[in-house]
C-alpha cells in the first residue's frame, strides 16, 4: 500500500471497522480514521506533510505510539 501521509511505500498492518493503521518508514506508525479518508477522498486534498509529521511527533511524545488522524485533525491542504 501507500502511505496516505507521504505516498511512499507503507504497510497496513491492519484494517479495523472504523480505521487503517498504517506503517510507514517515513512517517512512521499511525492511523487515521475512516471518516478522515472519506473527507480526504471526498475533497481530494492531500496531507500537509511537514504539519502532519510534526503533529505525529507531538502525539508520540505525549505517549501515544500510534496517534489516531481523525476528520477534524486539520492536517491538509
């Protein structure tokens, strides 16, 4: 698969009802939402990477080892 962050290659380590979790050697362990696809597939926008990076970053230092994008992260563009 694609990373939906970065668009290198990543793997779905699984696909749960309500979200993808992805690793990705770029970006690193994460999930998102199937409501945040939606809206991302709905309105064709794309990450803001470096915004989306730094989020995961801020996440990860807050203890969560695979932070969760929803549909209201804002992470876009």
């Amino acid at each position: 698969m694609r990373c939906y962050i970065c668009d290198k290659d990543a793997d779905q380590v699984d696909s749960q009802r309500d979200a993808d979790l992805v690793d990705c050697h770029s970006c690193g362990s994460y999930g998102i939402s199937r409501s945040a696809l939606s809206v991302l597939h709905a309105n064709a926008y794309v990450f803001n990477i470096a915004r989306t990076l730094d989020w995961l970053r801020q996440e990860r230092k807050a203890g969560q080892a695979r932070p969760m994008i929803h549909s209201q992260s804002g992470l876009w563009d």
